[in-house]
C-alpha cells in the first residue's frame, strides 16, 4: 500500500493577533497617548499616534512597532490588538502561547493605568504554503465539488459555538481559505500561495472572569491547532 502524501507539511504561521474588546475608550487626549506610551516603555517600542478624521469624536489611534517589526501593538477606540509578525523566510513564529503572555502583560499594565474590564478577547492566525496544483485541488475540493479549479478563490465559513463544562464559552468562529499572489513583508514580490486564516472570538454579554477568559484562550488554541493539524493532514 502506498503511503498518503501530506501535502500541507509546509503550512507555516506567518501572523499571531490577540484581540482584547476592553469597557471603555482610554485614548481620548493626547496625554492618554503619552501615559500609554510610558506605561508600555519597557517594551522598545517605537510609537506613533494619529487622529482618525473620519470619526466625530476624533477618535486617538496609537500603533507601537518594534524597531524589526515583528510586533505591533495597537489601541484605538475600545480596542487593544497585539500582533507577532513572521519577518524573514527561515523564521518561525513562537507558539500562540507565548504571544499571549507577551499581549496579556502589554494590556494589564494598560489596565491598571486606565482602569478598564475586559469584555471579550479574540484570537486570529495566518497560515501559509506554496500553492502546487496538487494542494490548491485537493484543498479547493473540500470546499467545493467543481472540476473546474480557479486560479483564485476564496471560501470563508462563520460559525456560532459554545464550549466548556457547561457551555460558558461562547464564541464566533471564523475561517478562511484562499488561493491568490501574495507578498510578505519581507519578500520583494508576490508568490502564488494557499493562505489559510483562523479566527475565534467571544461574544459575552456581561463581563467575563478572569477564569473565563483564560479557559476561552485554551479553547482557541486547541482548536487553532487541531485545525491546522487537519489541514495539513489533507
């Protein structure tokens, strides 16, 4: 019997984002801007602040980038984002894991400055591999049954699903799936690629535990990687 080929070996994590939906706008004067910039100084960040003109209340948007770029903090309106990015082709990216104790410490030192609750927290991962038109058929297949493969496509699925003990976790799943050229940061032109995007987020209506939102986090992560297991199993 001849041995399954795993096609998918090559599919690598090019983007980690951890998304923290806080109770209020903490950036509301430029010397909230400069607080949250010292409170994050430990980190060697390199900030940069602008006004989003599109928005009545003017609304302050502060992005933090490392000098190498590989992360990026962003705050704006009642959002914080933290995201590791893959930034040279022989790199890859820490476990989701370690991003998340990076991001958790960059938004508690922003919670006890300005004193916010976390409302819902979110996860998303990019993944990516050379599209062979062996991959990009069997891959394109398990979404549609057409013999008439593309050049490019995209499939994206929403799904409501609820978890834990008790079903206290409650969370929107998102995939994504798509053949198209793409061009990392690092890279002087595009590639035809399979990019695979992963995405969880909570959707509570009161305010969740500490503990909640920690189970949500292993929640997520287990399902990242039995995604990403599957796919690469194809």
């Amino acid at each position: 019997m001849v041995a399954k080929t795993n096609i998918f070996m090559d599919f690598n994590n090019i983007t980690q984002r951890i998304g923290f939906f806080i109770s209020k706008e903490i950036l509301k004067t430029p010397a909230d801007v400069t607080d949250a910039i010292k409170e994050l100084s430990d980190y060697s960040f390199l900030p940069s602040a602008e006004t989003d003109d599109d928005d009545e209340n003017q609304s302050l948007r502060l992005e933090l980038t490392t000098k190498d770029k590989k992360h990026i903090v962003i705050v704006q309106g009642k959002n914080i984002n933290v995201i590791r990015n893959k930034m040279a082709d022989e790199e890859i990216l820490d476990s989701i894991q370690k991003h998340l104790d990076t991001a958790s410490g960059i938004m508690e030192k922003l919670k006890v400055k300005f004193g916010f609750e976390v409302a819902n927290v979110a996860v998303e991962c990019d993944y990516l591999t050379e599209a062979t038109e062996f991959a990009s058929k069997t891959l394109y297949k398990k979404y549609m049954s057409d013999d008439d493969i593309p050049v490019a496509w995209r499939f994206n699925r929403l799904y409501k699903r609820t978890a834990g003990v008790a079903n206290e976790i409650i969370c929107m799943e998102h995939e994504s799936c798509m053949r198209d050229d793409v061009q990392l940061r690092y890279e002087d032109k595009p590639t035809d690629r399979l990019i695979m995007e992963l995405s969880w987020g909570t959707v509570f209506e009161k305010t969740p535990t500490e503990e909640l939102i920690s189970a949500s986090f292993r929640y997520f992560f287990e399902q990242t990687t039995a995604k990403i297991q599957l796919y690469n199993g194809l």
